[in-house]
C-alpha cells in the first residue's frame, strides 16, 4: 500500500517508517526538514517530501502524493486533511495523546473522555479527532486514532523526576540528588517506548477493517508508581535517589507550579491497552524499566551524559 506518514521522521515515525518499509508498504515521509533523515540503508527507498504541516498548499502536496493510508503523527489539522483526501485515501490514522482524555476517573484507563483536559490545545485537537471520526464514519471512510502515554527509548531525552527532559536532571539523578514528589509517591507513571508506540499504528495499517472508527489507547504492559520510577532511575544510573516528600499542594505551587510538568505526577498515566491487544494483536516488546535504561543509554551514547 501508498503510505504516507507526517511526521516520519520524527521521534514514534523514526521507528514506524523501517516497520512500514520492512512490511512491504511503499512509504512516503512528510518531514519540516528540522529532523534530520536517518542514514541507514533501509531508509533509502523512503520518498522524503519537505513540507511544513499547515503551510500554504500544504494538502494539496499530500493529496498529489495519493495515499491510500495516511499516519498524522502531528494531528494538528484532521478536519482539512480528511476533506482534502477524503475521496482518494482509503485509512486515516490520527496520532492523540492520553491527555486529551483527562484526569483518569479509573485505572487502567479506557481511550474514552475521562476528567476536563487542562490542556486548551487538547481540547481543540480532541475535538476535531472525535469530529472527523463521526465524519469518517459517516461517510464509510475508515479513520483511526492511536492515543499515545509518555513516550520513551532512544532518540528523545526521556521523563525525568522532575516532569521534564532536561539532561541538567538527569546528571543530578546520576550523581544521586534527593527528588521531591507528592505524597505518597503512588501516581502511576507508564513510559512506553516508541519502538511499541510504532508497533500500534502498524497494526492499524495492516488491519484496517478491525482498526476503522476506533480510538486505541497504546503503551506499556504496565505503569511505574512515581517511586518506583524515581527509584528505577537510581538502579539504571548505579544510585540511590533520595525521594523527600510533600503535599500535593506544595507540590503543585511551590516545586513544581508548572501544571504541565506536575501533571506527570498527579494524571496517573496507566492506559488500558487491552482493546487494542485484542483487535490488532498489539505487544508491547518493552517494560518502562527496559525504555528508560534504552533511553539513559542512548543519550551516553550520543554523549548527552557521562558514561
């Protein structure tokens, strides 16, 4: 099949594109060019198209392209996507992420809306995911969405203890420095590697009848509390990482007042993958200690850290 992925190049399509190559399917990257285009070899029959998402004449370079199946990694604009290919693509699958369901009401979470998004921009994109989806729907085109938890592995510098990707907190998590969370230190932390995050949408290519009209949660076989991720990090960089507590109120205003960084330790990430398993036959390869020691060890050895 013509498949085209947005975002191809970037952190889930640099694993997604071999996966697409390597299954037999004809691939075109759509990339902004700020990435650049991995070396290796299987990459070289990759079409590599520059284009920024959103700019002028945008659909209209994807649309001469003739997709059958479109991966949008960046789901910024589903509803002029849809319209503009709606008559020569035959499979939209949309990239979201758990936040837009908001706060977790249960865990394992459900791909469904949970508490209010804190997020204006995932509320916007949400909407217009639930929008083309009743659109798709209705007119028989199949549509897709993959909803992505903390992403992790190589090539992105990972969550640290502190609701970033900062190496600065991460050398102070390999020289051992005390990490404050909030009491009790119980939230539900699930880092997915995007080897696995990948795995999702290639499942929904190659299975487009039991993908159509739905929404798919991906991720780990299971979530870390925010000690055992803090204490994870100790095991992986040969420490022990102190873990001071305080309420979640002092937590939220004081440490750590950014709501999209204190969020990571307070939204219990742990989504149910259960639907997407048993559909697409999805496994994830990679427990969140083996992506956060696959992501500590490519940033040594890209020399973002001391090894």
């Amino acid at each position: 099949m013509r498949v085209c992925v947005i975002g191809g190049t970037g952190h889930i399509g640099k694993n997604l594109t071999p996966m697409l190559v390597e299954a037999g399917h004809e691939v075109t990257v759509i990339t902004s060019g700020r990435t650049p285009v991995p070396d290796e070899d299987i990459w070289a029959s990759v079409r590599k198209v520059q284009l920024v998402y959103g700019s002028d004449g945008w659909t209209d370079a994807i649309r001469d392209l003739r997709p059958e199946v479109l991966v949008d990694i960046l789901q910024g604009a589903s509803p002029k996507l849809y319209e503009a290919l709606r008559d020569i693509c035959e499979h939209f699958i949309l990239c979201g992420s758990l936040w837009m369901l908001g706060r977790p009401r249960v865990v394992p979470t459900p791909a469904e809306t949970q508490g209010p998004c804190l997020s204006e921009g995932y509320v916007r994109r949400y909407e217009e995911m639930l929008a083309t989806k009743a659109r798709a729907a209705a007119e028989g085109k199949a549509l897709t969405a993959i909803m992505c938890p903390n992403i992790c592995g190589p090539y992105k510098v990972p969550l640290e203890g502190k609701g970033g990707r900062s190496i600065d907190v991460h050398m102070e998590h390999q020289r051992g420095e005390p990490v404050v969370l909030p009491e009790p230190g119980n939230c539900l932390i699930g880092p997915c590697d995007a080897e696995d995050i990948a795995r999702g949408f290639l499942g929904a290519v190659e299975n487009r009848e039991a993908a159509a009209d739905h929404i798919f949660n991906v991720g780990s076989a299971y979530a870390l509390t925010a000690v055992q991720f803090v204490e994870t990090y100790g095991d992986i960089y040969g420490v022990t990482i102190p873990v001071e507590f305080v309420s979640w109120e002092r937590f939220a205003t004081e440490v750590i007042p950014d709501w999209g960084a204190n969020y990571h330790f307070g939204g219990n990430m742990c989504p149910d993958i259960s639907p997407i398993s048993e559909r697409l036959g999805y496994r994830p390869a990679y427990t969140p200690e083996q992506t956060m020691e696959r992501a500590v060890k490519w940033m040594i050895d890209e020399k973002l850290l001391p090894g």
